[in-house]
C-alpha cells in the first residue's frame, strides 16, 4: 500500500464523507481526538467532567465514567484518554510525589469493557499501566512538527503501526540550560523557554478551532485519529454489513 494510501493529508470539512458510525469520545478536553475522528467519517460526540467551550461538537459535561456506563452501548466505538499526570513520565523521577494525582486508567478500561463495544485508550508513552497496541508520533505525518508520542491500547479492534523516521536532523527549538537551541520542531507544553506563539502551536498538531493555549497543548494531533478513524471505520463497516 502506498503511503498515501495509508496517512493521507486531513481532509477539510467540506471534504469529509460521512460514514454512518457513531464514536464516543471521553475525557475529550477541546477535541484533539474528536476532530480527527470527525474527518475520517464518525459522528462524534464528546464527554468530559469540566466545561469545554470551544469543544467543535455534540458534548455532554459529566463524569465520563459514569457516562459510558449508562451510554457508552450506545455508540459503535470508544475513544478514552484517561487523566495521564498519574501516570506519564512528568510525575516520575524527581517529579514523582510531589504532586497528587490519581490514576483513572483501571476504572476506565473497567467501564469500557462493560460496554461489549470496541473500544481504545489513548496515553503518553510513560508509565501507564496500558498495553502499546500502536505507537504513534508526529514524524510520521506529513506537516506536523511535534514529536508528541501516544500510545494506543486497543479492544475488538486492530490498527496497523507505522514506521517511525528516524528523529536524526530534528530538534525542538527553545532554551534548555540557559542555552537557546533553533530547531524544526515546536514544544507544545508550557509558557516559557521560548515555545513558540499560538500560531505557531497551532500549525504545528494541526488545529484550528482553538487559540486557547492550554487547550492546545492538552491535545493531540487530528492527524493521529485520522489515520485511527479511517482504518477501524473500514472494519466496522464491514463487520456491520457481514452481521446484516
């Protein structure tokens, strides 16, 4: 296949064709996730226990636990990013104790499987206790210049792996030990050390809809559940077919 064929260029909204599937996105925050979801065909809605503004589509302000116990048959699939600072590599280390964060990741795959639909937990690489079903980093799609490893644990579903280009010859601007470093690539976390301007956050994972920093550094780049959405959508499809 080629590899066009596999990561395409994200579509625009007038571009999207619909593919009749429902996704349920929880702990959406302003809809990284759902926006590629949403491009590849689904009909996404999201959930998340604080107001989200600037989220692009349906959305419901409840605990996504709950919510996916009483809802979650609903739906054809399930996308879930549980909080990470319990479990991402900020909070080990030195870091580790010095913050109180508790990890949501055991309730949520709990709550997920009570479902019976397919279902996948997004995460950083770190030290969530998750299966890394597929890896995937900014390098592997054209235009993004953000590195942002995610992990994805997958259920009832099945994703190919890309390859990863080698990170030789990239480098994230900005200063690290009070030395200021040029590069290709942006830090989309944070105010200081010369991260880089909205714009530039935003053209870096691919968002629009959004100017709120902190919205955009909790993200993850559309382009990941694009790729995600257009491959599972293809299964679901069929398998929807095959049981009619």
């Amino acid at each position: 296949m080629r590899l066009a064929d596999i990561r395409p260029a994200l579509p625009s909204l007038d571009q999207r064709r619909p593919n009749g599937l429902r996704l349920l996105d929880l702990y959406c925050c302003a809809g990284g996730a759902s926006m590629g979801y949403h491009l590849a065909g689904f009909e996404v809605t999201g959930v998340d226990i604080a107001p989200q503004p600037n989220y692009p589509f349906t959305f419901h302000q409840a605990d996504a636990i709950t919510f996916v116990r009483e809802h979650g048959h609903e739906y054809d699939v399930i996308n879930a990013c549980p909080p990470c600072q319990a479990d991402c590599t900020l909070t080990a280390g030195t870091n580790q104790g010095r913050v109180n964060h508790r990890s949501l990741m055991a309730q949520t795959r709990e709550a997920l499987m009570s479902t019976g639909r397919p279902w996948l937990i997004e995460n950083p690489v770190g030290k969530a206790k998750m299966r890394a079903d597929l890896v995937l980093c900014g390098l592997m799609f054209p235009g993004l210049r953000v590195f942002r490893h995610r992990q994805f644990e997958l259920h009832g579903l099945a994703v190919p792996q890309l390859d990863e280009p080698s990170h030789r010859g990239h480098r994230v601007r900005g200063w690290r030990h009070g030395r200021f470093y040029e590069g290709d690539m942006v830090a989309v976390y944070g105010d200081g050390g010369g991260k880089g301007s909205i714009t530039e956050w935003q053209d870096a994972m691919g968002i629009t809809w959004t100017d709120v920093r902190r919205e955009i550094a909790e993200a993850i780049p559309p382009a990941y559940t694009h790729y995600i959405g257009r491959t599972i959508a293809e299964a679901l499809t069929a398998s929807t077919w095959q049981a009619a």
